[in-house]
C-alpha cells in the first residue's frame, strides 16, 4: 500500500529501527506502522536476510589465489592471499580482498 505524507504529500517510506517499523517522510513526519502483522514480520525478516547476505566472505573457502606481503592487522602475519572484484559501479576503481595466511582474517582496500 502506498501512503503519502499529510504534511508535504511525498510518499512516505517504510523504515526499520530496532525492529520496529514506521513510515518516514523527507520533511522529517514519523507514523506508527498500522498494518497487518504478518505485513510487519514479512518485512522485518527481509531485513534480516539483506543483513546476512553482507558477509563479505565465508570463512571456508576453497579458491586458491595468489599471495602478497601484506600485514594482518588482527595476527601481524606479513604473507596474504587477495583478489580484486568490481563491488562498485564500473567507472570505479575494483576492490581488493586479502585473506591473511595465518589466522584467515579478510579485509578490503578500496
């Protein structure tokens, strides 16, 4: 259902702070979520999802990539795997990953 703002007629947006909902204008109008409940737990576990699907890695891999000096900032070791991926848009410059070699923690340079 789309509902607009009584104050400045812009569409109001959906919003998630601390797993309550409410709708949320541009102008800075707040109202209470009133749906169905279902509506409310359907879009709270979507949440939740997109918040699982961020982890950038899986601390089980099974790519071999090449390695690099490169210092673990959680062990100090000085040896790391990397990668690069196009995590932005393409005029962008692409991301590189390390894993280090030791403890396995991943980090990123952009």
């Amino acid at each position: 259902m789309v509902k607009f703002c009584p104050e400045c007629d812009n569409l109001l947006r959906k919003r998630i702070k601390s797993n309550e909902v409410y709708y949320e204008c541009i102008c800075g109008y707040l109202e209470t979520f009133k749906e169905d409940i279902r509506e409310k737990e359907k879009i709270v576990q979507s949440r939740l999802k997109l918040e699982k699907e961020k982890e950038i890695f899986s601390p089980k891999h099974e790519d071999i990539y090449p390695l690099t000096k490169a210092e673990c900032i959680k062990c100090g070791n000085k040896e790391a795997e990397y990668w690069q991926s196009q995590t932005r848009s393409a005029d962008e410059a692409s991301t590189t990953f390390y894993r280090c070699t030791d403890c396995s923690f991943t980090w990123r340079e952009y």
